[in-house]
C-alpha cells in the first residue's frame, strides 16, 4: 500500500489577523508547514499550531521566508547569502524549540513565497538556503520544486530533499508552475484538482496549460491552506489519494 | 579557590546599527547575555556572536525582551501571560537553535530591560516567563535580581535560578536598584566600581546611596556591554577578581 | 433638524491580512476612523481607504496607536511623552498627506485601543496625544471619551474636543467603559443596541451594567468596524438616528 | 556668484541606535535627506532633526526607501509599483507632516540605497515614485542620479528634477557609479575628494576608475553622512566650493 504525504502551509495568522482553518486542516493534511514569524506567524499561534499538528501526529515544517511581514513574503528581497542563512537558520530554530517543547519536532524546512520562487534559479540564495538547512543540528529534509536550485544544492550537502506536487497550480510544459499572477494559475474547482490528481497517481503525469502530459517526480503533494474553500479543497484531495488505495501520510522520517 | 561569573548584554546590534565592542567583551566575561531580535539583535549578529561565544569558552544566555525594536526593550509592555510565555519560548528557541549549529548552546535566560524590571513585581509576566523557561526542552538557568518575582516564580517550577550582581549600578536600601533616570543610578567611574566589587568579594556587602552596608546574595556579577568605556569597565572588574583570588568561570552548567 | 455623526474604525488591515468590510461601511458612517500604519494599516489600505471615504462624503480621522503591529495597539505601552508626541505627530501626518493627496484631508484624531484607555487616566501621555494634535499644522478635532484626562488636556490647550457614546459597549456607573476582557462587554444584538441609542436620543441617557440611566454627553456614536455583523449594526444604528428625524452627518467642520 | 547645493543622508537613527552626526553636519550641508521611517528613522530623530534643519536653514528633503529596517534599505525589493506608490507616499507625508509641525516643509524627495539604485534602471519602480512625488499635494523635486529613469519619470510628469554628483564616489566612463561592494568605490581622502570637486567646478568634468575625464551635470553635490570622518569631509567640500566663489545654499525653491 503506497504511503503519499499531503501538504499545506499553516500557521500564518499574525496578532489580531487571522488566517486560514488551521484546527480543520490539521485533521486533513500530514505535514504542515508552519510560518516561523518573519513574514507571518506570531509565537502563539506557533505554539498552538505545533500542539494540534503533535496531537494529530502531523508532521511540522518550518516554512521560511523573506523578513516582510507587510508584504507576506511574497516579494524577492535581494539578500545577502550570509544574511539570508542566518535568517533561515533562526526561524528554523524558533519553529523547532517551539515544536520539541509541546512534543514535536520540525523534520523538514519548505521555503515560502518569493522566496520559494527565487531558489528555483537564484544559486546564491539557494546555497545559503541548504547551507542553514545543513548546519542546524536537527535532522532536516528540504521540500521544494523538482528540478530546482536549492534541492540541487540540498543534494551536494547530502540533505535529504522532497519533491511536490501542487495540486491546485496549473504547469508549463517544462513541468514548473505557471506565474501565479496569470488568469488561470490557482484552479479552484475541487473536480478539476482531483481529476489532476487522479492522474498524478495513475500515470505520473500532469496535464500542461497546453493540453501536453509531462511527467512528475513528487513525494509530497501540496494544497493552498489560505483560499476560500482550502479545507474542502484539501479533503476532497485526501479522499482521492485514499480512492486510489494510498495511505496518507508524512513524508518525513 | 572561588570561582565567579561576569556577565554583560551582547548582540545587541541590529542590521547597519552597531552597538557595543562585542568582539572585546567577549575576551573578558564569562557569560554572555544575547539579544534575540525581540528588542535587538539580528539573525547574523547572533550567528557571529554565538560563533565567537563558543570559541572562548562564554556561556551563552538568552537575552529575551518585549517586542518593540524602536523602544529598545526599554518600556513595559502590558503583554498579556499567554502571549509572553510564546514571545519568550520563540527566543529562546531561536537563539538555541543558531548557538547549537555553530558548536554551544544557551544555557540560562536572563529577561531584559523593562521586562527585568517587570518580572521583579509583576507576578503574571514573572510566572510567563518561568513557565517559558521550565517547559523549553533545554536545560536552563533563570538569571534575575534576587529577591524578585521571577526567581520566586522559577524555584516554584524546580528551575534553577542565579542572582546578579550590578557592579556599576547605585543599589537602595532594600538592595534594589536606584531607578536608572536618576541622577547616580548608573557609576562611570571604573575605581569606584571596583571598590564596590572588593567590597562586596571581602564582605558580602554593598553600600547603598543612603551610606548603609546591605547584604547581597549572588551567583554572577553584571556590567554593562553598551556603554562608552564598558570594555575597560569589564576589564578592570574582571581584575578586581583575579586580584582576590577568585577564576571567572560561567555559573550555568 | 438634528445632525449627528456616526464613527467607525477603519482601514486596518495589514499586507495579505484583511479586517472589516470597509467598502461597505463607508457607505454606512459620516466618520471613519483610519489606522495610521502603527498598529494596523498598510499605506495602499490607506491610500485606497481616503479615496472611498472622500468619494462618499465621509470624514477621515486619524486612528493613531502604538507601534505594536503584533499586539494590534491593544497592549499599554509605558512610552516616554516625547516618544509618544513624535509618534501620533508621524502618524497623523502620514495619514493626512495621502488624504489631502486623494482630495480630503484629517478633520479629527481619534486614539485607537490601549492608548485610547489609557489617556482617559494617564496624564502625561494624554498630555503628549493633545500636544501633538494642537502643535500639528491641520485644524484638528480630538475624539474622545467624555471626561478623560486627554479631552481636558486638548481643552487646556484650546483644541476643539468631540466627545463619543460606544453603542454597542456596556457602561458602567460612572459612565466609563466595561473593561472589554469582561462578559456581557460588547454588545452584540442588533435590537438591544437600537434600543440603547433610542434611549439615548429621547433621554439623553444610557442604562449602565447595574440598571441605573446615567447621563452621557455626545458628539458622535462609535460603532465596531471589525466584528462579525458590523456593517448591520452599522446599519441599524443609521436607521435609528434617521428614524429619529436626524441627519447622519460628520461632526468635524 | 555662482549658487551650490551640498546634501546629506540625515535622521538615519532608530530608537537607541544612533547613526551619524546630524548636529554637526546641519552645521555644513544646505539640504538634508531625512530618513523617514521605512528604513530608519523613528519618530522623534525625525522631529529633531527637521527642528535643527530649520534653524539652521537647510532644506528638508524625504529620503524614502523600502520598507526594510533590518536591511537598512540596502536591498533590493521587488514591491509591486501600487505598493511602492503609497509607501513613498507615506513616507513623504509623515516626514512633511513634521517638518510643517516645526516651521519647515518637504520640498525634495531623495530614493535612498537599493531604491536609488533600482530607480536608475527599474521602469516601473521609478513611474511609481514619480507619480508619489508628483500626486503629493507638496511642490516637490525628485533628487537623484542624472540619467536615471526616475528622472525622466519626472520629467514626464512635470515634476522639477535635480541631479546629483557624489563627491566621494568612483565613476565609470558612462557617468555611473561605480558599484560601492567593489575596492575602491567610495573615496576617503578628504584631498583627493576636495581635487575633483575642484575639477568639477572648473571643467565640469570627473576623472573615472579607468582616467578618462567624463562630463557631469548636477544640481547637488552629495557627500556621506555616516561615515567616519563625515564631517570633515563635508566641512572641506563646502571649503572648496567656497573657495571656488560659489555660495552653498539649497537648490530647492
């Protein structure tokens, strides 16, 4: 019976701004990925999130970003190699210190936003990024786009990496994801997602804005946790993984 | 022979602000207290302050504060317990994390600013604290002004506690510090503030501003890293110890 | 015919995170309370928010709080006088410059969260919100809560004052606040609330917590922005005052 | 009697971190470039340090930057032109705002550090500021790097440009500077600064890295303000235009 993980990011509320279901996808997904407070979320939400994620044997991920907070991460900083490790290194930290203390652990480091898109090609901050993901004394698994920079630089320092899926983005024909600020780059319709990955799991392929099938390589498949309709979303997925005979499940060792 | 701890803030810089000759303190203390990017400190300085920490043989300590960059730290913040408790594990934790990777780890914690002089009266923020500190998994030290709420607050949990010294702060009668916005709260004048370290290394006392001898209990003894002349400040009470016999050594384990 | 004005806060939102339905409510109140940037209120929100307002006739106040982004300037903060001044001078000056950009400008100020509790007691840092509005260029109105130390600081200092009743807040004897941590603090039932503003415009009195009427003087009505349902309460409350024969109009010249 | 502008970055301070010598360079420079928040400078340096300009007669200018304190506005952001539009727009309101509150105004606007150099070649970031500067209700002039695309934004617009010579700063033969991470970029011999602003006022030319004479046209002269020894090499750049005949006073209306 083939094992497939699920998973989503979490954990992005700040102070009074609320985010997301949090406590329903808990009950969906196998990994979350946990904002770690420098472009999204404050300490308790961390601490509440890393407790619900160990009671629901959820495995924690450290979901680092750019420091900007006002901007979600989701603009490229041109950072420093230097600065951006040290970044990463101290998010990862605060995530895990808080994970071990309610029980937990982070076991894998999912770059969020722009940054997410900047390891794609950017070597430098791609480098710094698996440099922090080697050095911290935990043992880490670095998720990330197929093909990209900084699993290529994961792979060079032995890092364990993962590769995802994303089940609700729509994919050129050279298998990465279509510019998010295109018409028709985040599908929302829960029976086109699940076709999607219908076909993921029967054929390993994907079907390309051009109506081509490229292959995938994955170990993880992700699903939005902030879209209206997420939690359906996730649990209309999870219902085709578990269709096709999959168990749900982390990745992560 | 007697040994005895030194202890001064560090890390306190922040991206083009420097603050403090950290390099050179870090050649006279043994135990550094490390900003944790709450009040001061970025991701870089603490990697490189850790780095250096680790080389000389300084424990390090978990400088934790209220979040308020612009305020330094320096005013209270009525956070509310639940909160503090996250906002206090979060630092730790971060700064746990960077001083592990590069070969240490943080050993006690000591609060800063105005949240040090909350959690000498007030019994919710000391009691955050406290449980920040006893539920972290590392093995840590709560450094604080005997007699205060937090110590009280620590020893109720079982977390072992140390009490400081400030050789270059006025003490009231009540062996209390003299508020710092009064005129001869803070002693500049590296003669007089030795004389007070012999004094309290011969007797076990301290002279207040009234003229009285008070009794002080003690397990480390603070300067201050930020001031102009700290490094010489740090130099000359380091002497007065060597001069009486005693090794400067961290308290923590 | 009477003319009464009716206030609500507004453009706090932050980056990614949205709070209230402002586009709605700007079609409801005469006066909109918009965050400065400090503790919510991203400058697009900002620029976007002014242009609605004046494009609907609503008056614009400056929503000045707290640099406390995570705490959403609910936290008391012990700031220094001159911190505080420099801080509501910033941000009432951020707030008019893109108001008088988009045609309106700031007719009022109008303190937000824990700076609005505590300048109905705290002296110097009421002193400090009157300074500012009297020293900066605008002709400005103080909106506050009638008796407070901040409305008799601007007083003192011949800044015209505004003085508001809170129509879905609880009121204790004396006409001040139930702290809103109690039960029973916040109002939620739209019928009550009618009720209460009904009351107020026949009699000119609101029924306290214990069931006695106390008189309250008013120039405005404050309404919540950011709960659930508050743009029908909003609404009903506008019903009211019409259905009373007033005119809902901005009490700022 | 030929007229010339000398400017420098001032305000850049940040709570207890203090940056340069404001007092002393208000004393030599005829425009000051006031950090506004985003990057540096809190409140109350921005109140000092516009209260001082105007004793003093300088001009006071907006050096708006990115919204990145831990980066010091040193790296580049790719914000979206709507979100750089009202961040400039903030930053020159809440910086006018306060000087008008002590006697001034804003009458230019200088990019600082990654935002400068962006605006060089960045179309859209530089339409975006160019439209900040001229919808602010303020007569304004945008400051910056002759041939920069920011300049040709203004002057599109009709917005009045000033163009700047780095007094200290290497030039390449296409009149550009010479990137400051390279040996040599920034120049600190006092005598070798004062000889080519010498050949600038005579020739209007500048000796490049390569020793070619290119011809520069400026309206300003700028040296750094938070470097050691800024004040004296200010004090004898302003002795050499002295010297030269030409009046040091600022080119803002």
């Amino acid at each position: 019976m083939r094992s497939l993980d699920l998973n989503a990011d979490l954990g992005e509320s700040f102070g009074r701004w609320r985010l997301g279901d949090d406590e329903a996808l808990l009950g969906v997904v196998s990994s979350a990925n946990v904002a770690c407070g420098f472009h999204a979320g404050d300490p308790a939400t961390l601490v509440a999130t890393c407790r619900k994620a160990v009671e629901n044997g959820v495995a924690i991920g450290a979901q680092v970003g750019y420091r900007d907070l006002a901007g979600f991460g989701r603009r490229f900083i041109d950072v420093t190699p230097d600065d951006l490790y040290a970044d990463v290194l101290y998010q990862i930290s605060a995530l895990d210190g808080i994970a071990r203390t309610v029980g937990g652990r982070v076991s894998y480091v999912k770059p969020h936003g722009a940054l997410y898109n900047a390891v794609v090609h950017h070597e430098a901050q791609a480098a710094a990024v698996a440099r922090a993901v080697a050095d911290h004394p935990a043992e880490l698994v670095l998720l990330g786009l197929p093909g990209s920079a900084a699993l290529r630089a994961a792979e060079e320092r032995q890092i364990p990496v993962a590769r995802e899926f994303f089940a609700d983005r729509a994919y050129d024909n050279d298998a990465t994801l279509v510019d998010r600020r295109l018409a028709g780059a985040v599908l929302t319709d829960p029976d086109a997602v699940v076709r999607r990955v219908q076909q993921l799991l029967g054929s390993g392929t994907v079907a390309t804005v051009d109506g081509n099938d490229v292959a995938i390589d994955f170990d993880s498949i992700c699903v939005h946790g902030d879209t209206p309709g997420a939690v359906a979303m996730a649990q209309a997925v999870r219902a085709a993984l578990e269709g096709a005979g999959a168990t749900v499940a982390p990745f992560a060792p």
